[in-house]
C-alpha cells in the first residue's frame, strides 16, 4: 500500500477529520538520516502531523514545524505543503532510549518538556502566520492537538504514531486529526470523545493493515462520513544541484575565490534530506565566472 491522506466531512458537516499512512515516507526519511528508533518515532509523528497540517492548505502554501522541547534528540524541524509533500531531519538522529512503562519509545524523553512547538505558515503574502505554544507532553501528538486549540483556537484531536522493526526500518507510521466545527452538536461531541478514549493506538490500525478511510471509519462510523478528497503523501526535498549552484554564485567572487585558493573544492550538504553536493576547482571557477 502507497501512502495517502484522505479529507473527509463527518456528522453532517459538523466534523473536519484526516486520516493518512507515512509508513513509507518516514522510512524514506529514516533511510536518509539513519535514525535510531526513539528519534525515528519522535520525527515520524512531527513528520505526519506536518503533512496534516499542510494539508489544511492551498495552492502552493507551505508550512514548517519546529520543535523545540529540551531534550537530547535536539531541534525537529518540519517542512510540509498542501500537496502532501514532507521533508524533516532532527539534530541528533542516533538518539534511543529502553522503551517507557508503557511499553513503547520514549518520545516525550527524546524530545524533552522545556520548550516550544513553533509554526509558520507560508500563504504567499507579505507576511508569514506564525503561532507558538509550550510543549506539554513531549509525545508530540498532544503538543500538535494543542497548537490547534490555542494558536488556531479550532477544538482538534490529533493522533500520530509511529512503530519500529528490530532492524531500526519503519514497521508502521501514520496518523489522524479530527476537528470539531463551529456549531457542532453536544452529542456529536461526547460520542467523538468517548470514540477516542477506546481506540487503539494509531500505529497498530496501520500494522493491522487500516487504511485511511478504515481508520476514520473507526474513529466515527462509517455511516457518518463523507470522503471528499484524497491525495498521495511522499518523503520529497527540492533541493537540487542548481540550487546549490545559485547559492554559490550569490556568495559573490571574493568568497568563491576564498574556496579555490583555501580548499581547491566545495561540499555542500542538505539537512533535510543527507543529498551531497560536490563542487571541484574548475566547477568553482566556471561559476564565479557566471558572478560577473
């Protein structure tokens, strides 16, 4: 199965609700940084909740998460769009723990509590919306949920997860959100929550083999949704060789003569996705040539 999200309306257009598998581009993500479980899990979930997030977009907006939480797994950082791309990376992606006393990856241990969960968001005007909370679980679907409630004032339930084979490949990763609507009736409310305290836990429904549409269906009845619109979900990065050509080029030719004569060569490296770039002597002077 190739992972997709699915948007869908439910309760007669009361409830706003995503749903979507990563598993594959969190593994694509873990094969670029080589991760180590904790850190796999803590980046999978900021990297599905990402692409719900960028999926609430248009166009070609964009939006990046930072998290920030204190811990030893370091910075998180998150670029997504509303065309169901994602890229993301953490400082330290060799972190792991023994799992907690549930049992599972201690994320909230690798991300830390003493911090913040930061989102901007790229509408293509002037200025970027940008909102910002405190971490206040470090398990990062309840920092997402409350990011929503506080920062987008929308009442929302995020649930993200992510399980890790013996071998540190991805087993299972993927994720929903379910956002009440203005004027949504009380009893829709207490069946959604009650419906929320008893499902298991997201990464098993993928492992079972749940796909999107099965996993809103358990969430809230298949009787009550509409699916409206699906999209493909991929690990993608845009950077290029040109990219980082143009870069080179906007440093001007002082400093691109400062390359030559120090080192004779370039390497260029992208954070989010580990792709090198190598630039030799005869490549830095055609393109200090292509300064003037």
């Amino acid at each position: 199965m190739t992972d997709y999200l699915i948007k869908a309306l439910a309760f007669d257009g009361q409830v706003r609700a995503y749903a979507l598998r990563t598993t594959e581009t969190v593994a694509e993500a873990q094969r670029r940084h080589g991760t180590w479980p904790t850190a796999s899990a803590a980046l999978g979930r900021s990297m599905t909740a990402g692409v719900m997030l960028g999926a609430t977009l248009k166009g070609e907006d964009k939006i990046t998460i930072k998290v920030e939480g204190g811990g030893p797994i370091g910075v998180i950082l998150v670029d997504s769009n509303a065309k169901g791309e994602v890229r993301g990376y953490v400082t330290n992606p060799q972190t792991n723990f023994e799992l907690n006393e549930y049992g599972k990856l201690d994320v909230r241990r690798a991300v830390g509590t003493e911090g913040t969960l930061t989102v901007v968001k790229d509408l293509g005007m002037r200025e970027q919306f940008s909102g910002q909370v405190p971490i206040v679980s470090g398990e990062l679907g309840d920092d997402f949920t409350y990011y929503l409630v506080s920062s987008e004032q929308v009442p929302s339930s995020v649930g993200v997860g992510v399980l890790v084979n013996p071998d540190d490949t991805i087993l299972a990763a993927g994720g929903f959100l379910i956002q009440l609507l203005p004027g949504t009736s009380e009893e829709t409310i207490v069946e959604i929550e009650e419906k929320l305290k008893t499902i298991p836990a997201i990464s098993s429904l993928i492992e079972k083999g749940l796909t999107p549409e099965e996993i809103l269906y358990e969430i809230l009845g298949k009787d009550n949704i509409k699916i409206i619109d699906k999209m493909d979900v991929s690990f993608n990065c845009p950077c290029s060789r040109e990219r980082i050509e143009n870069a080179i080029i906007s440093l001007g030719v002082q400093e691109i003569q400062d390359m030559i004569d120090e080192d004779g060569k370039a390497d260029a490296q992208c954070h989010f996705c580990n792709e090198s770039y190598h630039f030799t002597k005869e490549q830095l002077v055609d393109l200090k040539e292509q300064t003037k």
